[in-house]
C-alpha cells in the first residue's frame, strides 16, 4: 500500500511538472480558443485526477483490508515487461498503418494479454469500437493530428 501512496505522490509531483511547463507555452494571436497550451492543460489536470484517485483507492483499500486481513496484489516483472513490448509494439506499427489501426491493434493486444478475452469476433468489435471512439477523441474533438503513415 506505501508503493502505491508513494506512486500516487510520484504521479502528482509529475502533472505539477507537467502543468507548470505547460504554462511556459508562448500564446499568439493566431491560436484558437483552446490555445497552444489547452491540451498540455488538460492532460496535466487528468494526470493529477489519476494520481489523487491512486492514493484515495489505497487509502480506501486499506481500510477495508484492515479488516479482513488480505494481502496486496504485486504484479510480477514478467506481466510489466509483456505490457511495454505491446506499448514498442504500437509506437513501432502505428506510423506504417496509422493511428486508427494501431490504436485498434493495442486494445487487442491489451486484452488478449490481460486474458480477458481470446480472438473472436467480440474482440473485434470491441478493438474497433474503442479505436473509433479513441479517434473521434483525440483527432476530431481534441483535435490533435496524428502522424501521417504510408498507407493514408
């Protein structure tokens, strides 16, 4: 439970980080309403919503284990290792069939790996559903432009 505190501090100290290099971003009359500095931003804001939900989901954790005695899950190496491979794995795909695929790819990945579900039609349209989703986010809402890649 220390570990994740700790990281839960680790996590908030990293979006201050982020938040106060965010706020060196120059303005220009030429920006839109979000700015230059709008996603960094709001991205800095989620980061610290991740961070203080940790220590509170530890602090909440611990309460209840009090009780009943359980131990804490640790996570083997191995699992951390398989889950950067697939994160290489995308920043090495993504750029040669885009984002929408590469994004649709690692959700698949992701839960193949987790064991949650094996290749099926489900996985499918989950992978597309969340990449679709993912895209409208990121390149239609927020609109931030993915790299171009050699197909499209």
């Amino acid at each position: 439970m220390k570990k994740d505190i700790l990281s839960g501090g680790i996590v908030l100290a990293v979006a201050g980080a982020y938040y106060l290099g965010a706020r060196q971003i120059l303005h220009s009359r030429l920006e839109d309403e979000v700015g230059a500095d709008g996603l960094p931003l709001i991205l800095a804001a989620l980061l610290a919503a991740l961070g203080v939900l940790l220590i509170l989901r530890t602090l909440f954790a611990s309460r209840q284990q009090a009780g009943t005695g359980t131990r804490e899950y640790q996570a083997p190496y191995p699992r951390a290792l398989g889950f950067l491979a697939i994160a290489v794995g995308y920043a090495l795909i993504a750029p040669v069939v885009g984002y929408l695929v590469g994004i649709g790819l690692l959700i698949a990945a992701v839960a193949m790996y987790e064991g949650n579900i094996g290749p099926s039609w489900r996985l499918a349209v989950i992978a597309l559903g969340g990449a679709i989703g993912f895209w409208l986010l990121f390149i239609k809402l927020l609109g931030v432009e993915q790299p171009t890649n050699m197909f499209f």
